[in-house]
C-alpha cells in the first residue's frame, strides 16, 4: 500500500472524521491559497456547462450516506433549476473516508470522463449494496461492468498508484487548506456553503448570488 496512504490511515486516527454534515457557521471568503484549491483543473470532473458562472464545489466520499442523498434527493433538484439552465455548475471532488470509498473513486476516474457522472450516480444509488458487501471490489465490479468496464480494466485501474496518491493528496490538501472534515462538503464561488444540504436551501444560497451578478 502507498506510503501516502499510510499518512491518510495518521491523520484519520488524529482527527475525528464525520460523515455528517458540518454543523452551520457563518459564510467567510476563503484565503487566497484556499481560493488556489478551489481553482478548476484539467483532472476536475464538472456537471454542467464549464463556463456557468456559479461555481459549486462538492467534497464527498462515495460510501458516505448523506453524499448519497444529496446525489438522489437534492442534486436532481439543482440540476433541473440551475445546472441544466447554464446558471451554475458542480464540480466534483473525492475526499474518501475509507478504503471502499478509495476504490470507488479511482473507478470512476478511469472511466472516460464523460461516463463520470454516470458512475457516481451507479455507485451512490446502490450504495446500501456494494458498500455492506461481503466483498465489496467484487460487487464494485460487477457495478463498473454494467458501465462498460471490463473485469481487466477494473484490477488494472485498482493498480494505479499514481492515480490512488492523487485522490489521497486531494483529500489531505482539503482538509489542511480549506478546513474540510465532513461530507459532502460545499463551496459556492469560493465561499463555504454553511446551510442544511437542501434544495431549499441552496436555491436560497444560489439565488443570493444570481441576484449580485
């Protein structure tokens, strides 16, 4: 197993990890170097139309229940108002708070990046499955082989070091610039989303925004 791995295994056992979301503060513009994490790159998988001037960033781990509700319940929602309509776009993020998490995640990273979406749909819709499996590779495989993957695709992508430390590093960057420690976490335009996760509440968030542009 990477070294760095072994440094995400340190810092779970130093800090309470959550899979709850985080309790409600106030709005506080990010400092520039956060602003630096936040910044969209070539390795970002993004919903929506990449010019959309409300930027959503979303941390989540795909084995965390609440992530699996706001991906079902609350993101069709958005989808419909704000992301579909060129108003806003999400972008998403791994922040993995397990090894099962990890696994998924590096999955749907070697899917083309246009089957993404559709793999984390797969996975956080049968997430109540794959994640209490007995095996849980064997039942991530048999997910990833309804999106296309081949069985040889699927050990050859769970190979992939280099792949395995950059989702690892992205998630301790996170937690160390932009205080993350819950998922999902959110940040609109640079700006942590501190409401309830609900549809309610981010058309209230976005709306807010729309109205000063």
């Amino acid at each position: 197993m990477p070294k760095i791995w072994f440094a995400l295994l340190g810092l779970l056992s130093a800090i309470l990890i959550s899979p709850e979301p985080a309790a409600a503060a106030a709005p506080r513009q990010l400092l520039a170097d956060a602003q630096t994490v936040l910044a969209i790159t070539k390795d970002d998988r993004i919903l929506g139309n990449p010019t959309a001037p409300i930027t959503i960033v979303e941390y989540a781990s795909l084995t965390c229940p609440h992530c699996a509700h706001f991906a079902k319940d609350v993101l069709p929602e958005l989808k419909k108002k704000w992301i579909d309509t060129g108003k806003a776009k999400l972008v998403f993020r791994d922040y993995p708070l397990d090894e099962p998490a990890l696994r998924a995640a590096m999955i749907a990273r070697c899917a083309s990046p246009d089957r993404f979406f559709a793999y984390i749909d797969t996975f956080f819709g049968a997430q109540d499955k794959w994640v209490t499996a007995r095996d849980y590779q064997d039942a991530l495989a048999r997910l990833a082989k309804l999106g296309g993957m081949s069985k040889d695709e699927f050990d050859h992508c769970l190979k992939n070091t280099a792949l395995e430390n950059k989702i690892v590093e992205g998630r301790l960057i996170a937690s160390k610039e932009l205080d993350v420690n819950s998922t999902p976490t959110f940040f609109i335009n640079g700006t942590k989303f501190t409401g309830a996760p609900t549809a309610e509440e981010f058309d209230k968030a976005l709306s807010g925004i729309s109205a000063k542009s």
